[in-house]
C-alpha cells in the first residue's frame, strides 16, 4: 500500500485515487496531493485490520456468547467481579455447578482483552483440546509447535476443563501450561464443575492430578459461582 522506501504511496495508488490527474498535477499541488492521499490509506488499512479482527473474534467465539445479556445471568456479581480481572500471570479459576455464567463469563472477557488491549487468545472446549492434543502427539516436530503455541498465546482458557478425556498427553499438555505459562508472566483461564479434590483424582496418571490442582490453585484467582 505504500512505497516500500520512502512510505509513501506508490505512483500506481496516486494515480488511481486523483482519478489519472496525479500525472499532469503541478509540482506545487502535489504535496498536499501526497498527505491526502497517505490519510486516505491509513484509514483504509485500519478498518481492512479492524474488519479482520472482527472476523476473527467471530470465528474464535462462539455465537451463543457474543451477545451475553449479563443482568439476565444467575450470578451477577461474580460476572462482575470476573470483569474485574487484569491481565497479569496470575490466572482465573471459576468454579460451580453448570448454567451459573462461568463460560459467558470469561468471554465477555475475553472480548475486551481481544479488542482493547490486543491480545492472542487459544480457546478450548473439551472435545477440540483433546483432538488437537492427539493430533499434535503424532510426531515431536507438531507437538513441539503446540506445546510452543499454548505456552506462548497471551491467553489461554480451558472451558470445563474437568469434562475433557484426560489422556497422558492431554494430562502432560495441562501440566505443562499451568507449570510453564505462569512463571513465564502469561495467564491461564479455565471454567471447571468439580471440586479440586474431584479434579485431582480424574487426572492422576504418574501423580500429576494432585501437581495440576495446586499449580491451578497457585496461579489462578478463585471464583465460586456456586
């Protein structure tokens, strides 16, 4: 969109946008010619970005949370309190019983992080974290890229995290960014139904249940939607 040398826009883009006059304009005429021009493109390339983040919040966030209504959820507070959050390594923990608001929740979160303060978000629903983590597994070269992606992401958020199939990779994946993420200043976001002790003995391959639940409970602000 500009002159890869001096910024400016190429002789192509002047020419189209003064409708062809850019060829016989006067020297004195094209500066400010210039400075139209290069507003005009500025804005064009921010909403061509605007336009593709907002395509790309629609295709990570599912419809059904996009347009929460949170006075209508059964814990008002407690979204509230969720909305609160900064970003920082420490992480958040919302835990209750189902159709309490955890999910709708964290993505009316999730949306301001996204838009406002710009940041890459890994999402996970139960079945696809299992099928990206068996997909990964298959050879060292993809799992070193996931692993590197989950632990690297801005934000990365387990939705009922409780419910997934726990493999020993998967097991090994959760272990991982909970040990990795928050030593490293990058947070984990998760919504479970168990208690901690429940969780713990779902996933207790090599001991690491018990190791998993007291990195969550380290790293994570707890929020009790019961």
């Amino acid at each position: 969109m500009y002159d890869s040398l001096c910024g400016l826009p190429a002789y192509e883009e002047l020419m189209e946008l003064t409708n062809g006059a850019w060829k016989t304009m006067p020297d004195q005429e094209r500066p400010a010619t210039i400075e139209r021009c290069k507003l005009y493109l500025k804005e064009k390339a921010r909403q061509m970005e605007e336009t593709a983040r907002r395509e790309a919040w629609e295709r990570l966030c599912p419809p059904e949370y996009r347009n929460t209504i949170y006075e209508q959820l059964p814990k008002v507070t407690k979204f509230e309190e969720v909305q609160r959050w900064q970003y920082g390594p420490m992480g958040l923990l919302l835990v209750g019983s189902t159709r309490q608001g955890k999910t709708r929740s964290v993505w009316k979160l999730l949306e301001r992080l996204y838009f406002n303060e710009k940041r890459k978000i890994k999402a996970f629903i139960p079945m696809d974290l299992k099928l990206e983590v068996a997909n990964a597994w298959r050879d060292a070269e993809t799992a070193e890229d996931f692993v590197s992606e989950l632990r690297h992401v801005g934000v990365l958020f387990f939705d009922d995290l409780d419910t997934v199939k726990f493999t020993e990779a998967v097991e090994e994946t959760i272990y991982d960014a909970f040990e990795f993420r928050p030593t490293h200043e990058k947070p984990v976001i998760a919504t479970v139904n168990r208690t901690g002790r429940e969780l713990a003995a779902r996933m207790n391959a090599n001991g690491r249940g018990a190791k998993i639940v007291e990195r969550m409970r380290e790293f994570c602000r707890v929020i009790n939607f019961t």
